[in-house]
C-alpha cells in the first residue's frame, strides 16, 4: 500500500516494533517488582491476589511507558527508505525471455552525534 504525502517512504514497521518492544522491555521488571512486595508483605500482597495483580500491572505500565518514552527520545520519528525495483529481461538463444525483478530496500540511517 503507498501511503499519499510521502508517508509511504516512511519506515513505521520497524519504529512500532522498537516501540512495543521497548514498552513490553521495561514492563518486564514488574514481575520482579510484584514479587518483591509479594515477600515484603504476603499479608496484604499474596501471590496471586488482586492486590498482587494491582501493583504488578501498576508497575508494568509505570516502567513500560517510561521505556517507551526513553526509545522515542532516541528515535522520536521513523526513518526514511528507499524501494528499487529493477526488471531485467534475458533471452538465450531460441528459448522465451526471462523476466527477473529485484526489489531492493535501503533505510537510510540517521548520523550518530
């Protein structure tokens, strides 16, 4: 699908995956987190409970979205590509031509500071 106003030259695959997987990345640590209030006080925080729950999925949206936000201060657009198709046709001898078509894609990476 080509995208109008050059959006199409736009790279948001690999952007929205860095993205997920940096919210997903810092979320990870609320395992950790939910299990150490879960043994500092079992009492009101059993494994298990809703209150576990609550503080797990608590932390996991606090730390993934802090992630996330740290990946778009890195990378706060998508970088730019480059499609190429080239068609190359062969023909040996007698026998019908051969058509062979490349698609290359190139991005085009920003310059470290």
């Amino acid at each position: 699908m080509i995208l109008p106003l050059g959006f199409g030259n736009i790279d948001f695959t690999d952007w929205f995956r860095g993205l997920i997987a940096a919210f997903i990345g810092g979320g990870a640590s609320a395992v950790s987190a939910g299990f150490v209030v879960s043994a500092k006080d079992p009492q009101h925080y059993a494994l298990g409970s809703s209150n576990f729950f609550q503080v797990a999925g608590s932390v996991f949206l606090v730390s993934g979205t802090i992630n996330a936000a740290a990946f778009l201060r890195q990378k706060p657009i998508p970088e730019f590509k480059t499609v190429t198709t080239s068609v190359a046709v062969t023909q040996h001898g007698t026998a019908p031509p051969v058509t062979v078509a490349t698609v290359s894609e190139t991005h085009q990476e920003p310059s470290v500071p």
